[in-house]
C-alpha cells in the first residue's frame, strides 16, 4: 500500500488530518480494499491501545502492545507488519492524548471524531441499556370502553404497576409470569407486579400454567393463591366469590384462611355468593376470540367501503391501500411485485417491490395485510412525476422499532429542489422536510443532536415531539404530514390528532414540489457515486399511503383515521 495513505490513516486517527486530505482518504477507503482493511485494522488497534491507555491497571503498554500484534496475526497470517510501526506510534499518541485529556475516554472521543467525518448523521454513542416499566402486556381488548381522563391502552400496551380500570368490554391480559386474565367491565384492578394484582370491581377468568403457580390475586379480605389451574372470580361492591375451574387454590386470609379449593368446588369470599351470576358465563378464550374475529370483520368491511370512496378523492396523488389491494391474493401480488396504485386521479404510480419486503399482519386481523420492510434491502418503488402546490402524506405503520438513526416512510430518490423525506427518528420524533435549494450546503445548531450539524442542500426539518417508544412495539399508528405552503404551516399527526404545528419561514419557504422517484418504506440512494447507502429501512409494516396535492384539514385526517383504526382504538 502507497505509503502516503498509511500516513493519512494515522493523521485520521490523530486528529491532524486536513479536510482536503481527510477527502482523498475518504476516497481512497471507498476505492482501494487494501486502504480499506489498513483503514480499519488501524482502527481496532487504537480501540484497543486506547483502552489500554486508561487502564491504570496496566504497567507495561509495550508488552500488551506485542500481545496485542501477536493476537491480531494469529488471526489473520496476512497481517501487514508495517501496521506494527503504525500501531506503536499511535500507542504513544493515544497514551499521551490518553494523559492530557485527564484519562478521558478516548476510544469514544475517537470513534465520534471519526464517524461524524464519514457521516454527518450518525447518532451519540450510548452504552445504556435500554428499559421500560411494566408487569403485563394488554393482549387482546373487545369493545373497551375507558373512563373519561383514563389513559387509553391499545392491544400491545406493557401495562405498569397501578390501577387499570375501564367501563365495559372485556380484555386479555398477559401478566410476565405467564399467567393469563380475562377480564369483563365493568373493572378496576390494581396490578402490583408480575405475580399479583388486587381486584375490587369485574368479573375475571385466570389461567395459571405450571411456569405461573404462585400467581395471587386479591379479593375482599382474601389471597387466591393458584397452584396451577384456571379459576374465576366475580368482584362487586357487595360480593366476592371465587369458583376452581380446573385444579387447585389456596385461599389465605379472611374466614378462609388455610382452605383449598379443588375442581368444581367454590366459596364466597364476602356477601352472597348466590347472588352472582354463573360463574361458566365468564368469557373464555375461544368466546374472546369469536367476538373479537366478528369486530375485526367489521371493521375491515366499514373502512373498505370508506377506502373505495377515498379512490375517487381528485386531491390524490397516489393511494395504494394495500390490505384491501392485495385482499383477494396478497400472495398472487407479491409474486407479481407490483402494489398497486388505485386512486381514480393522478397517474396510476403502481409500486414496484424490491428486494425482501414480506407480508405482514393488517390491523383487521385475518385476511388484512401490510407490508413488511424489515429486511435492509426490502422497499417499494414509485414514480410520481409532476408539480404539486401542497403535500399531504398519510398512512398506517406498525412499528417494531426504531432500529436506525433514520427510519424512512416515504423518501424521494435524489431529494432535489422541491422533492420531500418523510422518516421517523430514533427516539420517536416524525421528520417531515422539503428540499428548497440542492445546491447549498448549510450548517446550524441542531436542538435535537445538540451540536452543531452540516446539512446538504437548503432544508429544514420540522420535527414532532416525541410519539413512539418500546412499550408500544407492534402497534399500529396512523401518520400523517401536512405540508402546506399557502398558509406557510407545517402540521404532523398521530392518529388523527396534531402534534406538530411549525411556521415554514421565508427562508425555507418553497411552493414548487415535486416527487419523482421515490420509496415506501426505505432510500436506496440509486444515484449515489459510491458502493455506500445510508440504512434507513422501516423495521416494520406499512399499509394505506395516501399522497394528496392538497393541505388537508385535520377533520379530513380525523376522519380518514376514524375510518381505518383497528379494533380497540
């Protein structure tokens, strides 16, 4: 390898190299596979002399760094020695820089140096684990109905300790343990961990396998504990009683206290417990199942009837709802790779499927369908030519994660002058941006990253506040942007409600768009001059994108997510 590179490499990793020469390494990394690899094993070797560098604990650098060569020839026999001249000078910088720096931590201070050259993009660096709280997950949910001011839980929701109550329907709930409850409203319980939950109002089927036995509930003055059975509970402001299924319980506490319950056997725990209604006319699992399949099926035929009137809207651009296009062989059009577009205006802009985009379960249970792109490479192409006075981009995601510092929805190819990037960032935030002059490069204050940030071309990014975190993984949301240069507004939505509104100033001000080659669900960057791409596929499934040459309201958006929501929103 010339050795000019191996002395960019080492300015590179000390910090010392120009922007001019900074370019030709870039380059060079880019073209050459031996630059590369000198690249990227002189890379680990200051990781690793970094590390040591701050390791109190070592005495002699000079004898690690000879353990260090040995290791790294044994694992590749091809190693290039002059790389041991190399890795012994940046011992010496890194200890010294390792020294002034007051034992900083320089194989991050290096890695964010470094990254932040190759990409200007890339987020902090982060060792902290992600963590939520909870105890149970609501599974499933029929016909819920919660009191006015309560926090509204969808089927996914991990449910934390405290109080859960709602006024009529009935929900499945997975406690972490592995026990299971149905629950009929009206309810008020008080979950207090993985293993126990208090229950002052509802009537309740608890299965308890094997890997759940110990699972308590409380009820009156009464512990249930189950030794691995299914059991019910009726709960109401004048009687408790509870009734064995099939197994064992031990009641403790109150007038019981010591008493087991086998099969067929029950007790009232408080008041009459003639006076409940029949225990075997709680719901089970199958009766869940059954009401759930029957609100499912009519959802999906309300929102196909609203989907057909929604085609013929003239403000479309494109519409692909895609569990209603794919119903009748979602599998037929997979094979044939197309999605289609059926809105009555515009140009019929099919999507083309690319690379490993999978079918998906739609949010009208059986027989409805998104599509999945969690795979790099999955993504489903268009092509929408024309100039547009207004955006408003609309649609369905069900989120899995945020895998990605940027997590596309739907993004123009080149992102030219006019042309948009609609994403959802890592922590959440909706990012909606038109590209005003391509020919700029800028650079400000990004509240968001806090630093200083260099933008390619003219743009501004109108964020949202957060909407999205771990705990509601799986779940499906409707999104929607509103780009709207008449009246110089720039509104986001989650599931029919605004939570972004931000002035588009003069400076980025641009009544021109355009949208040309484009993508559902990724940025393939098809024109990009170098083998690299930006990963920003979306981990998750997308259905009904709707594109309108207009600013909708938020009553239309309101409506267009009311007609679409899944059961139990």
């Amino acid at each position: 390898m010339d050795k000019r590179f191996e002395k960019l490499i080492f300015q590179a990793i000390d910090q010392t190299i120009s922007p001019a020469d900074f370019q030709r390494l870039q380059d060079a990394i880019e073209s050459d596979a031996e630059v590369r690899q000198a690249y990227l094993k002189s890379l680990t070797l200051c990781e690793q002399l970094g590390e040591i560098a701050q390791d109190t604990s070592v005495p002699d650098s000079t004898s690690v760094l000879t353990t260090i060569v040995t290791d790294a020839t044994a694992t590749d026999r091809r190693f290039d020695w002059r790389l041991l001249g190399l890795a012994a000078t940046l011992l010496i910088a890194v200890s010294v820089g390792a020294y002034r720096l007051g034992r900083q931590d320089n194989r991050l201070r290096l890695g964010s140096r470094l990254t932040e050259s190759l990409s200007e993009e890339m987020p902090p660096l982060s060792s902290a684990e992600t963590q939520i709280a909870g105890h149970a997950t609501l599974r499933r949910g029929v016909a819920l109905k919660w009191p006015s001011g309560a926090t509204r839980h969808r089927e996914g929701d991990v449910l934390p300790n405290g109080l859960l109550a709602f006024e009529e329907g009935t929900a499945e709930i997975d406690f972490f343990c592995g026990a299971t409850l149905i629950v009929e409203g009206p309810a008020s319980f008080d979950i207090e961990s993985d293993w126990s939950v208090a229950v002052t109002q509802g009537r309740l089927r608890a299965n308890v396998p094997p890997v759940a036995r110990g699972f308590v509930v409380r009820a009156a003055d009464s512990e249930i504990i189950d030794l691995g059975t299914e059991f019910v509970l009726e709960v109401d402001s004048q009687n408790v009683r509870v009734d064995v299924i099939d197994g064992e319980v031990e009641l403790r506490g109150g007038a019981h206290d010591g008493q087991h319950l086998l099969t067929g056997e029950g007790v009232s725990l408080k008041g009459d417990a003639a006076a409940m209604p029949s225990p075997a006319s709680i719901s089970t699992v199958s009766d869940l199942q059954q009401q759930r399949r029957i609100a499912d099926e009519r959802s999906f035929e309300r929102w196909k009837t609203f989907a057909n009137q929604l085609s013929l809207d003239r403000r479309l651009i494109a519409y692909f709802p895609i569990a209603s296009g794919l119903q009748d062989g979602l599998q037929s059009g997979l094979l044939g790779r197309v999605v289609p577009d059926v809105a009555a205006s515009g140009q019929q802009s099919n999507g083309r499927i690319v690379g490993p985009v999978t079918s998906a379960d739609g949010r009208f249970g059986d027989g409805s369908y998104g599509l999945e792109f969690d795979r790099t490479g999955a993504r489903v192409r268009t092509r929408i030519d024309g100039t547009f006075r207004a955006f408003t981009f609309a649609c369905w995601a069900k989120i899995d994660s945020l895998k990605h510092r940027y997590n596309a929805l739907f993004m123009s190819d080149g992102y030219e002058n006019g042309e948009l990037h609609w994403q959802i960032r890592d922590d959440g935030r909706l990012m909606f941006s038109v590209m005003v002059d391509d020919t700029q490069k800028t650079q400000h204050f990004s509240p968001q990253d806090n630093k200083m940030v260099t933008q390619a071309g003219l743009h501004r990014v109108y964020y949202s506040d957060t909407f999205w975190d771990l705990s509601q993984s799986g779940q499906w949301f409707h999104l929607a942007a509103v780009y709207d240069p008449a009246n110089r507004k720039v509104i986001q939505y989650v599931n029919g409600t605004p939570i972004a509104s931000e002035t588009i100033a003069e400076k980025f001000y641009v009544d021109e768009l355009h949208i040309g080659a484009a993508e559902i669900g990724n940025w393939g960057q098809p024109f990009r001059k170098t083998p690299w791409f930006a990963v920003r596929n979306f981990n998750g499934a997308i259905d009904e994108m709707a594109i309108f040459d207009a600013a909708l309201s938020g009553e239309e958006l309101r409506q267009i997510y009311e007609s679409g929501k899944p059961v139990g929103y």
